[in-house]
DNA sequence: ATAATTAAGTGTAATTATAACACTTATTAA
DNA sequence: TTAATAAGTGTTATAATTACACTTAATTAT
C-alpha cells in the first residue's frame, strides 16, 4: 500500500455508548432487564444497560463485551438496531448511542448477577419511564422484534433448548400481543421440519404433560439454502 | 431539572462518518451512485459518498446534509442500515461510519451535479471494488432493500411520480433479481387500491403506449391503520 | 391503404396456504 | 374411582397464489 494517510484532525470528535435492549421471556410474558443508572447525569433513575466504547474495541465487541459484563453469558444473540445521535440526547455531553437488542433466554440469567448489577426484569406491559431516549429504543427494538421473528427463527433464542410447542405458542403470542389457534399453530411448525421430538416431556405445564422439542439449526440452514422462506 | 452533571472526559472520542448507498433505477436496471475519492487516504479510488458528521449537527441532518450537498435533493427516501465500526476499516486513522441506504428517483439527478462531484451510476451487476468496507456496506443494504420492498411501498421512490405498471414490474424485477408473471403482477398490485389510474399514455416504451398511474399515499396510509400489510 | 410488428392489456382454472372449528387423551389430585 | 386440566389431533371452507395464451392499440414499413 502506497497511499499517504490522512489523520482527519480537522474533524470533530465524539463519545459513543453502547446500549442495550435485553428481551427475555418469563411467565408467558416478554420482559426487559433494566437497571438503576448508577452514575450523573440521571443517577438512579431507570435506564437500559449500557457502556462507553473503548479505544481499542470494535463496537460489536463492546456491545458483546456490556452484555457480557452484566449477564456473564456469551454468544448471544444480538443485532444492531439503529444508532441515536441527536445532539441533546444527554444534557451531559454529545455521545451518541449505538443500541443493540439482545434476546437471552431468561432461565440463563443467574439471580447473582441480579443482584450484582441491581438488574431488574420488568413486563414491556408495565415499562416505567427510562432515561433519555431509552424509551424510544425500547419502542424500536419491540417493532424490529416483531418483524425478525415473524421471518426468522430467532424466537428460540428465548427460550429453553428443550421447550415445547405450548411454550414456544405462548412466545409468539407474547411478542404478537394476540391469540393463535394451536392446531393451526402446531401445524405450521411442525410442518417446516426444522423441530426435532424428543422422547421426554416437560411435566411442568400440566397433568398430562407436553412433549419436549429442539430447534435443528442445520436443517433449517439447508432449508434456506434451497431457497425456504420461514414465516409465522 | 435538578441533576448534576458528568462530562464523560475519561471516556474515548472517535470521529464519525456517514456514508451513504444511493440507489437508482434506470434502464431496467438497479443502480448505485459511486465516485472517485479525493483525499487520502485512497484518493481515486471508487467509494461510496460519505462526509464527516458535525459538532453541531444530529446523526440524520448529517445524512441529509451530505446527501444534499452531493445531489441538490430534498425529501430523499433514508433509512439507517448499520454502523460500521471494526478498530482497523480505516487505516488513516479511528473512524466509525453510520451508513445509510437513499432511494432516489434517477431521473431528477442531473448531469450537472454529475460533473460537479464526478458521481457515476454504476450496475450493481458490475460493482468496482470500493474502498475499506464500501462493499460490505451496498451488499448489506440490498439485502435490506429486498426486504423492505417487499414489505413496504418504497418502490416507487425510485420510479418518476408517474409511472406505468411495466415500469413498475420491472422495477421489482431488477431488485429481486426474477421474472414476474405480468397478469399476476399487475392484479396484485392493483388489487391493493392504492395506485391511481391517470388518463395519459406513456407512450416511450411501446408502439400502444402504457396508462400512467400515481402512488397514493393516503389511501395506503388508510389502509394500514385498518391492519392492511402490504406484500409484493 | 394495408400489413407487419410490438409491448400492453386481459380471465380462468388449479394449486396451495390459511383460517375456523370441537372432541379425545394422558396424567395428577381429590 | 372420579374430577380436573392442559396436550394433542383432522377436516372443511375460504382466500391467496400460481400457471398459462390470446387480443388490442398504436406505429412503422410496404
């Protein structure tokens, strides 16, 4: 490479933040982990997760890296949704803020860490009033939610590795806000091959039990390949 | 407001960039506005158009202003894609871009802005290699443009405001890459009620010249607050 | 004037996907 | 043994999608 460089110090500078929206699910709901901002501008009020990006980190790895932190868990999955840069998002200081939403499967969240960070799950039915544009993110990252499950299998990522078609119904129900026929339901499903039956049942839901089920990645990849349109 | 203040001095600043992936429609075909660099690092070399974001100046009115600047047009259909923001994608120095993805009536760009910033449409079907990850910018921003036509009417922000339905056909045509059946096409898109029937022939395209229609962005804003969801 | 050319425009039948709907079964607790 | 409860199952009606071929309006060439 023969090219001169350029230091671009004419131009301005910016603090950038990483924020987080955490989705789980629990008790037939969909749920937000949220915490007490422990630091000013804003200090205990209630607030996404998030954190500044470091000089030497890529912003995917700062975003895994906040997640990481705060859940201790690892291969998440999280997609970025949109980058906030209003200038007076933060009375404090011109940062712009990158936000991520993540689906974790809530059972993997430790109480320690609850603790730890003074996390806190809370309904997306009873969201409180979050700091700066928080809410606004919350807002785009249910929409974008609703749009990704409806054309990918990502809702699995909130669930157990063993669920059962019940649980997974309720899930869709929840991200939806609506009913669903569970004939019609369970056929769909079923019908695109990429569930895996197991012998054992959950016991948990009922008397009679419900037969757990796994999602095959590989099959559905081999069905993308050939072209297979996922859809709920 | 009763809050005290941080300043966030210990954290990291970085410059940002705004990078923009122009589509166009012409003859036929799905286009993208590229140009020569012309600083370094990469001077002449092919990338995208892009321009640093100001101290005073939101992330948005950033990719207004750089669009504006480029093409002398308002009122552009944009959509954030991604932020960009590996530690080595520019060698000159720390820089994470926000790129955004435009449709513009090809049309309404004129030669002279053409000269001015030396702007050439290029066929996405032979795409130059751009600089840093310009590429990985406009492959992302397809994908993304498939699915949102597919499930909203952006199409015609690439299209004259009066248009004809072959045009339209082969519109989708160009940006999914398929052949359509016209008859379904054209009862498909119809049967949504939201194109308008002018009087007027265009009569360039063919010897028996082609009805003219218009978008109405009313009606299919009508329709979505009844629950109507739009597909191709 | 007439014929040839060309893309626009049109309808129907077959197939597939979706939506609506009610009873039986396995298990536990009383 | 019975009562209770959620899981599990099939069919029919309706709607959406796909496949498919000829006619028409206007222009150009003869």
């Amino acid at each position: 490479m023969n090219k001169k460089k350029s230091n671009y110090s004419e131009y301005a500078l910016f603090h950038l933040a990483v924020d987080s929206i955490i989705f789980g699910f629990d008790e037939g709901e969909l749920k937000l982990l949220i915490h007490k901002r422990k630091f000013e501008p804003f200090m205990g009020d209630w607030s996404l997760f998030g954190g500044f990006l470091k000089e030497e980190e890529s912003l995917s790895d700062a975003a895994n890296r906040i997640l990481f932190e705060l859940t201790g868990l690892q291969k998440i999955y999280m997609e970025e949704l949109q980058t906030y840069g209003d200038i007076e998002r933060d009375p404090a200081g011109r940062v712009l803020s990158v936000a991520y939403y993540a689906l974790i499967p809530a059972h993997r969240y430790s109480e320690d860490y609850s603790k730890q960070y003074g996390a806190t799950w809370v309904s997306l039915k009873e969201l409180p009033d979050l700091i700066m544009d928080h809410n606004d993110m919350v807002k785009s990252a249910l929409r974008r939610l609703r749009r990704r499950t409806a054309s990918q299998p990502i809702g699995f990522e909130l669930l157990p590795r063993e669920f059962t078609i019940p649980q997974l119904q309720s899930l869709y129900e929840a991200i939806y806000q609506t009913e669903l026929d569970k004939r019609n339901f369970r056929k769909k499903i079923l019908s695109m091959g990429v569930l895996v039956k197991l012998e054992e049942k959950d016991m948990s839901g009922s008397r009679k039990g419900a037969f757990l089920y796994r999602f095959d990645k590989r099959k559905y990849e081999r069905l993308i390949e050939k072209g297979y349109n996922f859809t709920i």
